[in-house]
C-alpha cells in the first residue's frame, strides 16, 4: 500500500512539472496574445493592404476602428474612393459614401473581399487554429500560422498573424487560398 502511495504521489509530482515542459516561449506568447485579443472588445489602427486576383492586383490604405460587433474601415486610398466608409456589423456589410460602390470581387468560395480581410485577421488572431508559431527577427517578432486542423499545407484557407512580441500589436497578416497569397496587410499604429 505504501509503494502504491509513493507510487501515485511521484507520479502526480511528475505530471504537475511537465505541464509546462515541451511549451516553447513562442507558444506561450501566442496563447497570451490569443487571450489578450479575445478581451478585446475595441482596437484602432491604419492597414496597407494588398489583394491579389491573380491577374488583378489592388492597394488599399484604410483607418481601422473596431467597436464591438462593428468594424469601420474609412479608404485612404486609392484616392479615387478615398472617404468610402465600411462599416461591417456582424453577417451585415455596408459600403456608404454618396451612392458609390466599391466592388472587386470575391478572393475565394466563403466571399472573403479586401473589406473583409482585417476582421478575418482579428477573427484568426482570436480563435483561429494555430498550426505553428515562432519568434523571428531576434525575438522581437512572433508568427504565427493558422488553417484547418483537418487540412494539409498548402490547401484550403490559410492565414499567417505577426504581432510585436514586445506591445503584442497586430503588424502584418497575410490570407492565402490553396497556397496562392491572397492578401497581405500592414498595420501601423495598432492600439487597443
């Protein structure tokens, strides 16, 4: 009965010490940034982004304000549509400025648009599958890849996160679609 205990108790001892053994640091910053991000219920920040059609590439510059459900992205650029306003609220996505529409298309089957692409971002940033992450540029990066847990590399939707390791702000964010980089986004200024 005696060995049984120690047994039991050395075994208890053991398993208590690995739970954090075989976490590396980058794991362990993104677990918190997923936790910082899944409080945050409001963030602000200008994005450069960049959507590729294949044979048609588009840049767009944009204020980015996230209030709750509601996310407003005012154009900056091109400067032909610099004012429109997106003000996306949940499954509801409007495009106000005096009657003009601004229309590119679908980047792949599920309806994902430049206007989409920087709540996708944060949605992934949230709750997103992480596949792999790692510390880049002398630590003072951390990636993080996400996609399908069921999917192979290379197929489906796939979305890569870099945040500051030291602010944890959102600075970069590419969406690919079966391997092929759809979009890229750059984030300045990103406050919470």
């Amino acid at each position: 009965m005696r060995k049984l205990l120690l047994c039991v108790l050395m075994t208890t001892l053991l398993l208590a010490s690995c739970g954090t053994a075989g976490v590396s640091e980058a794991e362990e910053l993104a677990l918190t940034i997923r936790g910082e991000y899944l409080a945050m219920d409001r963030c602000a920040a200008q994005a450069s982004i960049t959507a590729d059609y294949g044979r048609r590439v588009y840049e767009y510059g944009m204020a980015v304000s996230v209030d709750g459900e509601e996310t407003l992205l005012t154009l900056s650029k091109p400067e032909t549509v610099a004012g429109l306003c997106a003000r996306l609220t949940g499954e509801k996505n409007l495009l106000e400025f005096d009657g003009v529409a601004l229309e590119t298309g679908p980047l792949d089957e599920n309806g994902l648009t430049p206007v989409s692409a920087v709540p996708a971002l944060l949605e992934a940033a949230r709750s997103g599958y992480i596949t792999t992450c790692g510390l880049e540029e002398d630590g003072t990066v951390l990636r993080v890849d996400c996609g399908d847990p069921a999917g192979s590399p290379g197929s489906g939707t796939e979305i890569v996160l870099w945040f500051d390791a030291a602010t944890h702000a959102l600075t970069r964010g590419e969406i690919s679609v079966d391997g092929f980089r759809v979009i890229l986004c750059q984030f300045s200024g990103f406050t919470w």
